[in-house]
C-alpha cells in the first residue's frame, strides 16, 4: 500500500469515526431531554395541584374531550401520587444513565477525532515533505489514534452499522 492509499484511509476511518461521535452525542442530547422535560413537568404539576388540593378538599372537574370527568379528592390524592412517583422515576433514571455526561464524551471525542484528520488532511496536503518527515508524521499521527481509541467512549452498535453501511470508503471523497 502506497503512503498516499494510507492517508487516504486513514482520513476516512477517522472521518466516519468522527461522525459517529457526533451522531451519538445528538442521540444521548435527545435521550437527557426525553427524561427531564417529562419529569421537570411532572414535578412542577404534583407541586403545584398538591397546593390547591390543600385549599379545598371537594370534588375535581376535569374537563375531557367527551365531557367532565369527576374525581374525588382521594382519587386526586392518589392520581398525584402516582404522577409524583413518575416524576422521581424520570429524574432517577436521568441521573443514573448520565445521557448529558455521554453526549458530552462524546461531543468531545467527536471533535478529538476532527483533529486528528485534519492532522491527516495536512498531510495530504503537502506532500512535499521527505519520506522520513512523512514516516515521522504518521508515526505520530498512529500514536494520537491509539490514545483516542483507548480514551473514546464506545458508540452505540445501531449508529455505527448504520455508518458502516452508508459511508463506503470507495464512495469517500479524500483531499
């Protein structure tokens, strides 16, 4: 294999690296807001019907599409410990998956791997350096990867097929 098959390769391998980072850190972005709307809303409902369910202890007339429906204070009482409990549970598991943390790692080692092939892409770019230079390069160049593989949080399986399957390297366009 030739020096400039090599970088070419190479651009494309951290290029679709790069992507999926970035991709995921969108899906875990989505992921964190999917929970904490939900549960923020919740929360500020159950505290704010438990304040008026304590001002008065009548009936609750819900309004429906089909026409009012009618709960009665203990029904109101158990409806907001329900939605409470639902509350607690979105914000557990918003704390115990971390989807804010992964698309952070992710977001970062995204940007990490774009470094790394506009590294790549100087490379190419000059090719007037000598053979030692360019060895040297990609010597470091390999070395950096390395790190960045061993540091890199693992992408979900579904988004790299999907980039495996898309971004073909014959399709790939290379500097």
């Amino acid at each position: 294999m030739s020096q400039a098959e090599l970088i070419k390769q190479w651009h494309f391998r951290n290029h679709r690296v790069q992507l999926a980072h970035y991709e995921s850190a969108r899906r875990y972005q989505r992921l964190h807001i999917m929970l904490g709307l939900p549960a923020v809303i919740l929360s500020t409902f159950v505290g704010t019907a438990v304040f008026a369910t304590l001002s008065k202890e009548t009936e609750l007339q819900v309004p429906l599409p089909g026409g009012a429906m009618s709960l009665s204070a203990t029904q109101l009482h158990l409806l907001l410990g329900l939605l409470s409990v639902a509350a607690a549970l979105l914000t557990g598991l918003q704390t115990f998956l971390k989807f804010s943390e992964l698309a952070e790692k992710h977001r970062l080692a995204g940007s990490r791997f774009a470094n790394l092939k506009h590294r790549i892409e100087m490379l190419a770019t000059f090719p007037e350096a000598t053979p030692v230079e360019v060895r040297d390069t990609l010597t470091a160049i390999e070395t950096s990867w390395a790190k960045l593989r061993e540091e890199s949080p693992t992408l979900p399986a579904s988004i790299w097929r999907r980039f495996e399957r898309t971004m073909l390297y014959d399709k790939h366009q290379c500097p």
